[in-house]
C-alpha cells in the first residue's frame, strides 16, 4: 500500500503527463516517487520537530529512508508550501 502522501493524486495526472511529453522531443519525464506509508509518516514526524532540515540531517534521513537527499529536499518544499496553503 504506497502513497506519495497526497491528496491530489488522481488519473488526470496521467493526461497531463501525456500532453506535456509530446512537447519535451523523447526526454521522459520522472516518474513520481511512491513513497511508503511509514516513510510519509518519519517525514511527517520529522517535519513536525523542524521545518527546515541541514544538509547533514537530510542526509542521515535520507539515508535511514532509503531516499536519495534530493528527493528529501523536494519532499519537505512541497511539504511547507502545503502548510503556507493551509494557512
């Protein structure tokens, strides 16, 4: 049971994907990340201690997720910007 943790996933991504890929000439875009449900949950708890995390604090959760750091970093962007929606 993998999520990447929001609401907003939906089939219509899929349409969108395929319109934007016919502009990009072959480049394939990325596919977007699964992530597990205790994984969400670590982020969440993390996110919930401090906001912003150093890049020695991403790389230690990175590496305890078994995610790449970039995929940390965007994680906790679109997490904050979520929150600024939310309020």
């Amino acid at each position: 049971d993998e999520s990447s943790g929001y609401e907003s996933e939906s089939a219509g991504g899929e349409r969108a994907g395929a319109a934007a890929g016919s502009g990009t000439r072959g480049r394939q875009r990325r596919a977007r990340t699964a992530f597990t449900s205790e994984q969400v949950c670590r982020l969440e708890k993390t996110f919930q201690r401090q906001k912003y995390l150093g890049s020695s604090e991403r790389r230690k959760l990175a590496a305890a997720l078994q995610l790449s750091e970039i995929q940390i970093k965007t994680w906790f962007q679109n997490r904050r910007m979520k929150l600024k929606r939310q309020i």
